[in-house]
C-alpha cells in the first residue's frame, strides 16, 4: 500500500512539473534524496534563437527550493565581542515559531528583532517596549546623540502604558482622556469641534492640559508648593 501511495505521489510530481509550462516536456528527479531535478525543454524551430541560458537564470531567481514563512533573506554576520568572533544569523522579515524549531544551533535568550508587533505578540508589552528604547536610542546614536534613559522610558512607557503598542499619531492619541492634551498635539480645530459636539470635559490633570490652562504642571518642581519667607 506504502509502495502504491509513493508511486502515486512520483507520478503526480511529475505530472505537476509537465503541465506548469508547455515548454516541459519531460522531468525527472531524485526520488530518495531529493538533491537534484533534471527536465527537458521542446521549442519550436521558429524560436531557434532563443537565449536559453539567460532564460533559465531568469526563472532560477524565481525559483523557492526552501523558505521559512515570514524571512525573506537570511546573512550570516560575523561579530567581534570580548568572547571573540561570533556568527550572527541577520534575517529580513521575522518567523519567531520557527526559530524555537533550532533551539539545538541557536541562542535563543540572544534572540531580538525590531518588529514591535512580533515581540510584543510573543514575549509581551513589557519586552516591546524594551524593543522601543532600543531602537530610538540607535537612531539617536547614528548621529552621535547620546539621549538620557530616562527621555526613552518615558516616551516606551506612553507608547505601551495601555498593553499594546501605539504609535505617536493623531490616531493613537484618540485614547487620551484629557482633549486639550489631544488639541496640543495634531490636528486641533478636529479635536476641538469633536469635543465640543460631545461635551468632553477636561479635568487640568495632564501636563500638557494644564499648560494650554496657563497653570503649574502638578509634576517635577510642580508637585510641591513653596512658601518663601518673605520678611
């Protein structure tokens, strides 16, 4: 039954490969190992003059032999650290499933990716937003910029304080409570006249809100209140 099933399954690879372009006229390959195809291509006399071999190195580029869903180009990078050279595995796109499947080759706890998204989905907000510092801290350092911790924990800490990650847009700002913080960043005759259709009310307890007030920010310098003897 086995002998049958791999018979039936030869015969449909081939069938398969034959029928995908009528140039094909035979195909064969290696049934155990798989390590090398072989088919033959009929033209008729009136296209004598065609350049096969750049038409084979055309269609070779298209070609998938193996892929993982997900990367779309892989290089290997090699890296100095204090242990010595290293070989860095670098991937365009990100399959993070299939990446556990080689926990036997690779380090895993060295595993990283500037996909916010794809980290967050599988270590959770708290390593996105690591994710966050990271990356703004990089661009920054690409010009020379040394920016405090404490300025990118502060702008991660926004980006993902509601458990998932938002951007900085007129979109993400929609969640914001306070609509004179909204006013203050993008688009204010909008957040302006939605408020008003809807009766917001603004209760003076963001920094930015308490800023377009004229008030003190209740943060910092502002939290306290000093009293100066004055006489």
């Amino acid at each position: 039954m086995e002998i049958e099933e791999a018979i039936q399954d030869f015969k449909q690879k081939i069938e398969f490969v034959v029928l995908s372009s009528s140039n094909i006229a035979d195909y064969k390959y290696d049934i155990k190992r798989e390590l090398w195809c072989e088919f033959t291509l009929q033209f008729g006399l009136l296209n004598s003059k065609i350049d096969l071999t750049s038409l084979i190195e055309e269609h070779a580029k298209e070609t998938v032999v193996h892929c993982v869903p997900g990367i779309n180009r892989c290089l290997l990078k090699e890296v100095k650290s204090q242990q010595g050279p290293e070989l860095h595995i670098c991937t365009e796109g990100i399959n993070i499933l299939e990446i556990f499947l080689y926990a036997d080759i690779l380090d895993l706890n060295r595993l990283y990716s500037n996909d916010i998204h794809a980290i967050a989905n599988m270590y959770g907000i708290e390593a996105a937003n690591k994710v966050i510092i990271k990356e703004i801290k990089n661009v920054f350092a690409a010009y020379g910029i040394e920016v405090d911790y404490r300025h990118l924990s502060l702008l991660a800490d926004y980006m993902t304080f509601e458990g998932t990650y938002k951007a900085f847009n007129r979109r993400a700002i929609e969640t914001c409570a306070s609509c004179l913080q909204q006013m203050s960043f993008e688009t204010t005759m909008s957040f302006l006249v939605k408020a008003s259709l809807q009766g917001a009310y603004d209760n003076l307890k963001s920094p930015s809100s308490q800023i377009v007030a004229g008030k003190p920010i209740s943060c910092g310098s502002g939290a306290f209140e000093l009293l100066y003897k004055l006489f």
